[in-house]
C-alpha cells in the first residue's frame, strides 16, 4: 500500500476486499491509427522509431471512480441526510453511471470545458433523484472516491525509467493534479479539456500533448478506456491502446510496457 493511501478511505477499503467485482469487457484492444472520415490529408504514417510517448487517459483507464454504494454511504455520513433501503438503491443505482447520464444531457462534452459546468451537468444528471444540499455533499465527495489502480503509479514510474516522457490527457472539467499527487501518480504533463480548450476526440488536444513533450504522433502511443473519445488519436496519427473499463485493483496497464518494449 502506497503512503496515500492512508488519506483516501476508497483504497483502504479496497485493499480489505471491498468494492471488486471483477472485470467488465473483453481483452485489450489494440489498433494501428485508422483513416476516419474525413480522411487525413497528411502522408500515412511509417512506424519504425520506437515509442518515446505515451498519453494517458486518467478516468477508468489510471484511476477507478469508485463504488457507488460506498460513495452514498459516504455522502450520508458528511451531511447526515437518511434514506430508506429504496431510496438508496436507487440514488446508488444512478451514480454507478453518473457519466454516462451525462452524455444523455451533455452529448457535446461542455462539462469538461469548466468547472462550473462539469458541476451543472452532475446536479443536473440527480435532479428529481437527490435534494440539493445532499447533491453538493456526493460531488464533492465524488473526487475522495477516486483511487489510483494499483498498476497505475508503478506504470508510469516504468516507463520515466525507460526514458519513455508521459502525459495524462483528460476529458474533465476540474483540475486533476491535486488527486493525482494524493495517489502519487508522477507524468511530464498534465493536459486537461477545461485548460487546452478542446475535447478528446477533437485532434486539437492530442496535438497539444505531443508540443508538450516535444514529440511526433508517430512515436507515441495513447492508451484509454473508451474508443469514442480516446481513439481519436488514431486519426491524427497515434497508434491508440483501449483498455475496456474494469473493476477491481488491477486494470491490465503492464500491456502498455509490452508494447513499449
């Protein structure tokens, strides 16, 4: 167990057995970059330097959202608000896909340009589910909840050794890094929507993480968990792992070190 751990109940309790329920989805998935429509302008790409880069999603593919259940009972604690066994099924029920409510009220992602409007969209997803005081309790116990997979730090402290440079490149509204040092996960950049101004699958983001570790799509790899969004570093030349999204300590992250070499 990691030091910060200590600080965050989510992973004590995993390390105790709790909230693992097994993966979800099949083997990983790995694609060369594939022509979308439009079709690239550019040359198609040859692959024959060595990967110097690698781009991290961090939602589901370096850190789990945490258990439903114990996000609520989290939340019913902090602002004392009780509920009958129903209403808790169905509050937990509703936060095991909070986001992708979300993309039902949100298709264009304009929660992840700000803060304000990553919070909007969530009160918005459990209005009419949730009163307004024991909302604002769960989203801001909603960032307690995330927890580092346990293959997440030592991955990214492989490949600096390796001399490969790292960035985490997230969809997400709020900044990340504060979390990402409570569980000591460790890259050369940090690239957010709600700072770039852009959205993953639009190319724009990914091209702000190759300027910032001076790289070229060619030898670099992005790694994520949905390939709506994350493959889109396919189309602007990054050969692109997917990671189907996981429950549990492990999310298979030592593929990455495979295809690293």
């Amino acid at each position: 167990m990691r030091a910060s751990d200590d600080a965050n109940p989510r992973c004590v309790a995993l390390k105790r057995g709790f909230g693992s329920s097994g993966a979800r989805g099949g083997p990983p998935a790995y694609a060369d970059p594939v022509p979308t429509d439009p079709v690239p302008t550019d040359p198609v790409p040859t692959y024959s330097a060595r990967i110097r880069a690698v781009l991290l999603d961090f939602h589901s593919t370096l850190v789990d959202a945490g258990d439903a259940t114990q996000w609520l009972a989290m939340g019913l604690e902090r602002s004392g608000a009780d509920l009958d066994d129903a209403e808790r099924a169905a509050i937990t029920a509703r936060l095991d896909d909070i986001w992708m409510h979300a993309r039902e009220i949100d298709p264009d992602s304009g929660r992840d340009y700000s803060a304000e409007a990553h919070a909007a969209v969530f009160h918005d997803v459990m209005s009419g589910h949730v009163d307004e005081g024991l909302r604002q309790v769960l989203y801001e116990a909603m960032f307690d909840m995330w927890c580092a997979y346990d293959d997440a730090a030592p991955l990214l402290d492989a490949l600096r050794a390796r001399g490969v440079r790292t960035a985490v490149l997230s969809n997400i509204g709020v900044d990340i890094r504060p979390m990402m040092e409570r569980e000591g996960l460790r890259a050369d950049a940090v690239i957010l929507s709600c700072e770039v101004g852009a959205v993953k699958p639009q190319p724009e983001i990914f091209r702000a993480a190759l300027d910032a570790l001076e790289v070229t799509p060619e030898e670099t790899l992005m790694v994520g968990d949905a390939w709506t969004d994350d493959g889109g570093a396919a189309a602007v030349g990054i050969r692109t792992l997917i990671l189907p999204r996981t429950r549990g300590r492990v999310h298979g992250l030592d593929a990455v070190l495979r295809l690293v070499g």
